[in-house]
C-alpha cells in the first residue's frame, strides 16, 4: 500500500517568514495530493491541493509543487501569520472517485510573533 | 454553506460495549468516508462508500461495519469496544462528478472507551 512520509514533525519560523513543509509518496500510481490543516480538536481542513498533471499549483499565500518523478511534493506559506499556526497534513491516493487517503505524519507549525 | 454532519459529537461506552456513529454527507455528495484520529497522530482510512456500495477499505477492525443508506447518510458500527478504541472519528464526503478526490470533513465524534 501506499506510504507517506512528511517533514519536519515541528516547523517554527518566525511571523512573515516562509515556511516549507515536504512530503514523500511511495505508490507510483498514486494522482491526487491535499494538503490539509488542522487545528487542536478541530477537522481537517483542506487547503490545496494538485493532482500528477499539474506540477505547481498556487492559492494567495499557499502553493503546492509536485515532483512526480521522485514522488515527492511540498507546501510553501509565504508571509506567514499567527492563524497559521497549526498542524499541517499531506496526503496521497490513486485519485478516483471514493479512493481513501494516506496521510503523512504531520508538521506542527508554529508561528512566532 | 452546508457542511458534514456527526452524530454523536461526544460518545463515552465501556469496554465490550458497541456504539454506532452517523455521518450526514454535504448536499449533493454521494461518497463518504470514514477515519480514525487518535491523539497526536494523523488520521487513519477505515473504509468508504459510493452510491450505497462499499468502495475501498482501508485498516478497519472486523469488529466494526458500515454502510450508506439511500439518502446517502453512513452509519459506522462498532461492536466489542476496546480502550484502543477511543479516537476522534471522522466522516469526510466528497461529489463523484469532477475529478473527484476532494474530501471535506466532518467536525468528528470523540469516542471514550472506559
């Protein structure tokens, strides 16, 4: 099956700072990528995410690049703010219609004022 | 705009005992999807369900079931509960139509096993 690694488990930059947080995918046939953020208690919330036909995607301050050569995918925060401050989670499936999702382990972001 | 609905939000069962957790999809969704969350990890694929009919199954003990009912609700079935079993459960739903693969998740139920 599929395996998601994600880096680092702990991100801490400073408020307007960029943050990059990278994620590895093991399953080739793999065509779909979220990004999701979460906070303490709350659900996931998706906040981009890019699919294998697409190699940069970008939403105001978030963007997604995918490198499906070496199966690898990461998500840059430019200007960073306090609300920022979360645990950010990638993820991976085949992208079909009810395919579940793998997740990676998490980065928790922290923004300092 | 309409979101995933959860019930219950909070669920507290003793060990052996079963539970049953009710997700309502998004209008128009047909797709659900059921995960597991325990504490500080990420979550977990159980199994998921398009038009009534069991789609793909990820790491779902025997001891739980589910199923989609015609107006797309899911309920997810818990029998012989174990402390390991408390989690946050989360119901995700997404539309078949489009490229599919967005899921949009519910505010989960918070199961305790004592």
């Amino acid at each position: 099956g599929e395996n998601v690694e994600q880096h680092p488990s702990t991100l801490s930059v400073q408020e307007g700072d960029s943050a990059v947080i990278k994620c590895t995918y093991s399953d080739s046939a793999s065509n779909y990528f979220p990004w999701y953020k979460q906070e303490l208690g709350k659900r996931p919330q998706l906040i981009i995410d890019i699919r294998s036909n697409v190699g940069e995607k970008k939403d105001q301050r978030i963007a997604v690049t995918l490198n499906k050569t070496a199966k690898h995918f990461s998500l840059h925060i430019t200007e960073t703010q306090p609300e920022d401050s979360a645990v950010y989670f990638c993820a991976a499936s085949l992208g079909g219609g009810a395919d579940g999702l793998t997740f990676g382990k998490g980065t928790h972001l922290i923004i300092q004022p | 705009a309409a979101g995933v609905i959860q019930s219950p939000r909070h669920l507290i069962k003793e060990k052996r005992e079963t539970a049953t957790l009710k997700c309502y999809p998004i209008p128009r969704h047909d797709t659900v999807y059921w995960y597991q969350q325990g504490p500080g990890q990420d979550p977990q694929f159980l199994i998921s369900f398009y038009e009534k009919m069991q789609s793909d199954k990820g790491s779902i003990p025997d001891r739980f079931s589910a199923q989609q009912f015609s107006d797309y609700h899911s309920e997810l079935n818990m029998s012989s509960l174990e402390l390991g079993d408390s989690a946050l459960y989360f119901c995700a739903s997404s539309p078949r139509t489009g490229l599919g693969g967005e899921q949009f998740f519910g505010p989960g139920t918070r199961l305790t096993v004592l």
